[in-house]
C-alpha cells in the first residue's frame, strides 16, 4: 500500500494532474507496488515569500479529478479544496483495507 498528494492552484493545468495521475500509476506499477491513495489538494499561499497562488481550483474540478483518478486504477482518492495529505487518513486506509479484502 502507496499514498501520495499533491497540491493544486500553482499554475499546473487540469490536463497535467490527469497526466500526473497517468504517470504515477505507471511508474509505481513496475517500483515498489502500486499506489493505492491519492490526495489532491489547494494550495494556500502561506506568506509572501512563497510560491503565489494561481487560481482557485472549482470544487467541480476536485470532484472530476478524483472520479478520473478512480476510473484511472487509483483504488482511493481524495479531492478537495481542504484536503491534505493526513486528511482522514485512517479512513482512507479502512478503505483500502476493505477494498483488498474483497478482492481475495
């Protein structure tokens, strides 16, 4: 079992977090197992000395990245304005959890 997370809003475009997506999946399907989770968050500009934020990520984008994640292969993927790498994490891992177990 494999997480990972990123964060939006920093000037990528919506087609590079799908290509991400593909990339990921393809580069850990050879290495150490596959990734299972997948956070995607907004960034948050913490000071000025900081990267700026590019834009505003719409909550319809979240959830269209996270519906090509899972149609992608991602088994869990969390996606939202608010979401971070800890976010619910120990469900995240029940999840998968119980996703696995059903596949035996």
């Amino acid at each position: 079992m494999a997480k990972t997370g990123i964060m939006v809003g920093i000037g990528e475009r919506d087609d590079e977090v799908l290509s991400f997506i593909d990339d990921l999946l393809a580069s850990t399907a050879t290495a150490n197992g596959p990734t299972d989770i997948l956070t995607i968050g907004q960034y948050l500009q913490p000071t000025r000395n900081h990267l700026p934020l590019d834009r505003f990520v719409h909550p319809d984008v979240f959830a269209m990245y996270k519906v090509e994640g899972m149609a992608r292969g991602l088994k869990v993927v969390e996606s939202g304005p608010m979401v971070r790498s800890s976010y619910h994490a120990d469900h995240q891992a029940d999840e998968l959890t119980d996703i696995l177990s059903l596949r035996k």
